[in-house]
C-alpha cells in the first residue's frame, strides 16, 4: 500500500518504489494527476495500472497502453452534463476547475460536448490545484463570476475546495437568485462517503444538480453494503468509487487466476536499455519487466464478469460497457433522484436496464427528467442568464437615418431619444419581457447620409454595440455576423417605374388576344371547316355542289359556329363528333375574349416600358436605389449588374424627382419603403412580382440569450395585435387610387389554350384517320372487281389514282343502303358509308314530312 496523498511528485517516487517488489500490476491511484505519472512506469515495464478513480479522459490506450480505467471516464461525464445544459433550454455555461491534469482536460471535454450542443463555456475558473488555496482566493474568483452573464456554474473541483467554494457563493449570496449549480460526481461521492454532511455544508447546495455514477441495484450490492456497515470502519459510507475498488480488485484476482491456468509463468527480465545507465543506482537496479504483462493485460481487457456496479466488460476503446449516470437533486438534509443519463438512451426517468431491450432513442422528445427543486426554493427553470452586474446598460445601435422618418428617427433636441416604427415595436417587445433590461440609444450615422446597415452589423460582431434596432434587413451576409429576432416587418426588393395610361382606341376588340393567338384562331375555323367538308362531302348534299360553292360553304359554316348560327346540318356521326368538340372550344373562346375585352374598356390600363427585374437585367436603363441598403451589393453581386448603371438616392424626394426627370429608369427598393413613397406618388407603380423574400428584425451578438427571448415577444405582439397597431400608427395607407387601374393587362396568349387547341386537333385527325381507312377499304373492294386487262395497262397507277379520287367525290346512291346493311354483316367493319347513307336518307324523309306538313298548314 502507498498514499501518494494526491501529488503527482510523490506518486511516482512511491510507483518506483513498487517497482523493487517486482509487483504484476497497480491498482490505483486514486488521482488522475498521479495516474499520469505512474502509467509512465507501467507501460516501461509492462505492469497493468487499473485505475478505479483516474477519470481524466485523456489517460487512453495510444498513449497508455498498458492503463486500464475501470471506472466512468469523464468524456461520458460531461456529455451528460451538456445533454442537460441543452435540455433547460440553456447555452451558456461558467466551468469551474481545478488548475491539474483531472479538472482541465474534464472541461476541455465539456466544452467540445457543449458545442455538439450549439452551446458553449463563456467563462473558465481555474482553481489553483493546491491544499493550501485560500478563501480569499476562492472569493477573488467568485467576485468576478457574479459580474458576468451566466449563471449556469459547473463544479469540476476537488472537495477541499468544494467546501471553500460553497462557503463563499453563500456569502456572495449566489445559493439562489437565478443560479443553477451543476456538480460532477465528486460531489455525490463526498455526499455518499460522509452523509449526513454538516448543515452548513447542506444548507449551501440546496438546489445542486449532481451527478453519480450509476451502479445497478442487485441481491449481492446490498449485502456487501450490508457487510460494510456492520464493519463500523470509522462510520466511513460506500460510495461509487469504492464499489469500483472493490470490482477492480476482483476482476484482477480472476485475470490472474486464468493467466497462471493458462501456464503463465511469473517471471521478470532486465531492460536492455538500463545496461547503459549507472548500474550503482539501487532503483534503476529494480527496474525489471514483467514477462507476462502482455498476457496478463490481455486476459483483464476479455473480462467477463458482474460486479457489484454492474457488468465488468470492456469495449474497444477499453471503457466500461454501458456508462451510466443517476442524477440527483439536494433538498433538505437529502437528495431526490430525478433521472438517469445513459450513453445508450440519454436522459430518462426509466433506469437504464429498462432501456437496453428497447431500441436507442435520442430524440428530444424522448428526453426527460423529473421536475427540480432550484436552488432558490421554485420549480421553475432559471433562465440562465441576467444582464451582466457591471452597472452599465447595453449600447444599441440606432440608424440615423436622413429618410423615411417614420421608421426610425432622433426626436429633436435629444442625443438618445429615438421614435418611430422600429422603435415603436422594440419597446413594447421590452416591456413583455419577465425581466428588465436596461438600455441606452446611441446612434449610429452622420445625420446627412443614410447609414450603411451592414457596417452597423459589423459594430455588433466588433463589441462596439450590443444591439442594434432599427429596420435591419435579414440578408445572408447579415445572419453570418449576428444573430436576428424573429421579423417584425415583412421586406423584400421591389421594382418602382413610371407608367402611362392607355386609351382604348378604334382597335380595342383585337387587344384580348395576341397576334399569335388570332393567327391560330383563323386557322383552326378554316381547319374544322375543311375537315368536316370532307367528312360530309359524299354524303350531305349542302356539302356538295361547285367547286366555288363548296369553298364558300366551307368558309360560312366554320365562321358561323362562332355565334353558333351555322344551319348546316351534319350527318356522319364522325362530323358530329368534330363539330361538338369544336363548338366545345369556340364557347371557351368568346367567353374568354368577352371577359378580357370588358376589362379593357372598363379598367384603365397603365403602360410601363419596364414589366419587372428579369426586363432590367438584360436591358441597359440607369437603376435608382437607397442610400445604405443592402440592395446595392444585391444587384451587383447576385443578378450581375453593371455598378456604373446604378444611381445612389437619398430621399422620396430624390427618387420622384430622379424618375420624373428621367436620371433613372426604374428604382430598387425594399417594399416597406416603396409603400411609404408610392402613398404620396401616384405617377409611379410596382412593375413586377417581389423578386426577394426576407424580413426587418434587430440584431444581437451572436449566441445572445436575449435574441431569442426578443423573438418570443415579437410573435406576442403579432398574436395579440399590437404590432398591427403600431404599424398602422406610424405608416399611413395610400391616398392614390388605385381601385380601377391595373398595369397592362396582360393579353391572353396561345399558351393559355393550348389544351383546347390540342383536343380539337386530335379529334379532327382521328376522325380523318378513320374516314380514310374506309376510303382505302372500299377502294380496294373497287379495284377486284375491275377488267383484268384494264389493270395490266400502261396507265394502270392513274387509272387507280382516277379511281380513288371517284370514290372520295361521288355522291352515294340511297338506294342501296339496305343492300349495303345486309353486305356489312359479311364484310369488314370499316363500312360503316351505310350507316352515315341511312342517317342521311332519314333525315331527308324527315325533312320532307316536315316540309308536306307545312304545305297542308298552309293551304289550311
């Protein structure tokens, strides 16, 4: 046995002097300060160092090969602490530490767990790592941690200066007072080791989040702890790491139970390296390598065993399986457990042997604790963070602006007043907060230019401010700085050009459609009209007659079925159905052209040379824009446009005068300011949709608590209706009527009816497919009858050509339609000429009834 009493100088001289005994292997230290030292001796002379207490997560494998934690390593440690910094909702933590090996690498680890979590550590305490550290010590350092942000405080100490540390933040008054205290797991182990602790000691952590080591209940840990308080040892209590003392001593009796059953000899040999030293050094003389180190090491890491914490097993990376936490909450003279952390599950109220037959679940929904009792006595979560207790207030940034007053303006006569919208919106967001928030106004801009907004962010990324309010567009280059509140106003680029009225003219009824569209309209009358002609040529005597009056007929009936006043009658069913589906589309048609021709004549119809920002990036016209706004670098960067075509404008003023005069085309300007200017200019008009979508909100350093706090007031005053009425204060409606005017209606164009042109095309083309088909059939049934001399002629292909074109112009004999209803049953079903004969002949009769009927009224 060797008490190294902590100091890393006294464990290695002791470690050196284990080494005369020629020993198999260490058990210890307890201190990853000593822990660092003596692996050094172990891994030179193969000797495996189990550690039940050396948490430090950097003491690995690669550079301790021959080390072997049989403890939590503190990388699972701060993990779970920083799964439950994230789980209150907090980002901002204080790490308190011991100045050693243990308590700097710990919270390097807590750090790099935090940032998994988008959170950080905004102050480090170190501790100096000596006994003979004194209160004023501990109280110089606590001085300067109430003066900061955050008051999340994580202890990572030792428990000589734990106590100094409670006894100081109890007088500094910082046990309560929105204070949340985090403890590693020294804390439970002093709690577990010495319990009941003083009162004094008790009434200090009332609050604390502490973390344990989880070691499953079972049958065999109670009786062992049963066995130790029946012992009396100086009413010295079991906690965690003596239970793992216990379990290392028993897993290294069974390594090397099996290494001797596996023919193990104990046996050492000289280092070849030593030979070179001074042999006269009795220490150098004990060196000696332990020839079955490898084995025995080898025989630890294959352990399999339960133990009284639980299953004794080593994973790669040679940490204990399944690292657990309970977490525990001082109150009174006790604790409360009010969950568990696992590398399996994370936090839970279930124990984790519970979880393990369960699919992992790290979802944050699946994340829970019991409530806490905080250390200022409620249950409700601290919010983490104050305003710093420096007596300064925050510096906001306020945009001096020359324009536009009725965002943002300096009341006259005062240095740090400002009015207006922003303004406006700020304050009451304040006011909903649960918690002050004392301020100062400094503006920001020379009083005779608009300022640059993003040079105002730059002053919050600098230090130099630590808000800025005002109307701030969130742009990307903008969200890299700082972090912005949820909008307030909606924004986003839009383009202002003048325009011209229009007069409706002689011509107006050929405005509803565009050229495009009349040409193809002509065309399909005379297409529908051609191709029921040839449908019903052979067939309907109205179709029939000279060459010029077929013409005419052609062109009559395809023009009249627009008033739907043709009185040709239609008697296939294949030129019915051509004629349905047409008549189906000129009804689209004159509705459509009826409802575009009446809003020309009703509506007054503006003109602009400009129809929006696609039409400025390929044309030449000089670009008006705000002074400060971001839509400069907007236009040169992201749409490519020439800086020599942009014209910089300070005012509403400049604007009409600049678009009156013609010194721009067209003005770019985000949309809140363009409503406000457009309320008193009506010669100008957005052209165009919003090409940009994007917001006003104010801007904060980043990771600032008060960003979000600020977000949530924001969507109360847009919920409750606030916000709405502050708008309507400070930003008046248009007074230009604009109810009967419209920026040139657009024309309907062929795209729009392309499908209705379509399915009369396909109608007309299935329709003359299928009337060909029997065309070509009974063509071929004419041409076996003829004389066989006729066919073998010289001119047999214009005798089949005369043949074909009689067919598609003779005029059907009605006579044999019932011979030719009788034949279709032998013959192939194209034939269906009869059927179209027979609807004829019957609507001939038909009409001839009808015109005897009138004759006889007549003459009565």
């Amino acid at each position: 046995m060797r008490d190294s009493v902590c100091s890393g100088f006294l464990g290695f001289i002791q470690a050196m002097q284990l080494m005369e005994a020629e020993v198999l292997a260490i058990i210890g230290p307890q201190s990853s300060v000593v822990a660092h030292m003596a692996k050094l001796i172990a891994s030179e002379l193969q000797i495996p160092l189990l550690s039940f207490a050396a948490t430090d997560p950097t003491l690995t494998p690669l550079n301790s090969p021959f080390f072997v934690r049989t403890t939590i390593c503190d990388y699972y440690q701060m993990a779970a602490i920083s799964e439950m910094v994230d789980y209150y909702g907090w980002r901002e933590v204080v790490a308190v530490f011991d100045d050693d090996d243990y308590g700097r690498n710990g919270v390097a680890a807590l750090d790099d767990a935090l940032a998994d979590k988008l959170g950080r550590i905004s102050y480090k305490a170190a501790i100096p790592p000596s006994t003979n550290v004194s209160r004023s010590d501990i109280m110089d350092i606590f001085v300067k941690i109430a003066m900061l942000e955050s008051r999340v405080i994580i202890l990572h100490v030792n428990p000589h200066s734990g106590r100094l540390i409670f006894n100081v933040a109890s007088y500094l008054g910082m046990i309560g007072n929105g204070y949340v205290w985090i403890s590693t797991d020294w804390l439970s182990s002093l709690i577990d080791s010495y319990s009941p602790l003083p009162s004094g000691i008790m009434s200090s952590i009332q609050g604390f989040l502490i973390l344990r080591p989880h070691t499953p209940d079972s049958s065999r840990k109670r009786a062992f702890i049963s066995r130790w308080k029946n012992m009396d040892i100086d009413s010295l209590g079991l906690n965690a790491f003596a239970l793992y003392a216990y379990d290392s001593v028993s897993m290294l009796a069974h390594a090397i139970d099996a290494f001797l059953n596996q023919g193990g000899n104990i046996s050492f040999s000289s280092d070849p390296r030593m030979n070179s030293l001074n042999r006269s050094d009795q220490y150098l003389q004990g060196m000696r390598i332990f020839d079955g180190g490898q084995a025995l090491l080898s025989n630890i890491l294959q352990s399999n065993l339960t133990g009284l914490t639980g299953p004794l097993k080593f994973n790669e990376d040679r940490s204990l399986v399944d690292p657990a936490y309970e977490i525990i909450n001082v109150i009174g003279t006790g604790y409360r457990q009010i969950g568990y952390w696992s590398s399996y599950s994370g936090l839970s109220t279930i124990s984790p042997e519970s979880l393990y037959s369960r699919p992992p679940n790290r979802s944050s929904a699946n994340q829970h604790l019991y409530p806490v009792f905080w250390p200022d006595g409620s249950t409700t979560v601290p919010r983490g963070w104050v305003f710093p207790n420096s007596g300064t207030q925050l510096k906001i940034g306020v945009p001096l602006r020359v324009s536009f007053k009725e965002f943002v303006s300096r009341v006259p006569g005062s240095r740090d007043s400002f009015k207006g919208f922003c303004i406006d919106v700020f304050q009451a967001a304040v006011n909903l907060l649960s918690y002050p928030v004392p301020y100062e106004f400094v503006a920001f801009g020379d009083g005779y230019k608009n300022p640059n907004y993003t040079d105002l962010v730059n002053m919050i990324a600098a230090g130099n401010f630590d808000a800025a309010v005002g109307d701030i567009a969130i742009v990307t280059s903008r969200t890299r700085m700082v972090d912005f509140t949820q909008p307030f106003a909606s924004s986003g680029l839009v383009v202002v050009a003048p325009f011209k009225k229009l007069s409706s003219g002689p011509w107006a009824f050929l405005q509803p459609f565009s050229p495009l569209m009349w040409g193809v309209i002509v065309l399909s009358f005379i297409t529908v009209g051609v191709v029921v002609w040839i449908l019903e040529h052979r067939i309907n005597d109205e179709f029939r007659g000279s060459p010029a009056r077929q013409c005419i007929t052609i062109l009559w009936f395809s023009f009249s079925t627009l008033t739907f006043s043709h009185k040709e009658n239609t008697l296939s069913c294949l030129g019915r159905m051509v004629v349905i589906i047409w008549l189906f589309v000129v009804l689209i048609l004159t509705s459509s052209y009826t409802a575009s021709l009446t809003s020309i004549l009703t509506v007054q119809q503006l003109s602009s040379p400009i129809k929006g920002i696609d039409s400025l990036i390929i044309g030449n016209e000089q670009i008006g824009y705000q002074a400060g706004s971001f839509a400069e670098m907007y236009l040169i960067e992201e749409l490519n446009i020439s800086k020599s075509r942009l014209v910089e404008l300070n005012s509403p003023g400049e604007y009409a005068e600049a678009l009156r005069v013609g010194r721009i085309d067209a003005l770019v300007d985000e949309l809140p300011y363009v409503e406000l200017f457009l309320s008193s200019q009506c010669d100008y008009r957005i052209v165009g949709p919003e090409f940009t979508r994007s917001g006003w909100g104010f801007a904060f350093p980043r990771d600032s608590p008060l960003a979000p706090d600020m977000s949530t007031a924001i969507l109360k005053l847009s919920e409750n209706g606030d916000l709405q009425r502050i708008h309507d204060k400070w930003l008046t409606t248009s007074s230009c009527s604009q109810d009967n005017t419209e920026i040139e209606s657009s024309q309907l164009h062929l795209g729009s009816f392309l499908g209705l042109f379509l399915l009369c095309g396909v109608a007309c083309i299935v329709a003359l497919c299928i009337y060909f088909t029997r065309i070509c059939h009974r063509f071929h049934r004419t041409s076996r009858t003829q004389v066989v001399s006729e066919l073998q002629g010289s001119n047999s292909n214009l005798q089949r050509l005369r043949t074909l074109i009689s067919l598609i112009d003779e005029k059907k004999d009605m006579s044999q339609t019932r011979k030719k209803r009788r034949e279709r049953e032998e013959d192939s079903p194209f034939d269906d000429d009869d059927r179209d004969e027979e609807c004829g002949r019957s609507a001939k009769r038909n009409q001839s009834h009808i015109s005897r009927d009138d004759d006889t009224d007549s003459n009565l």
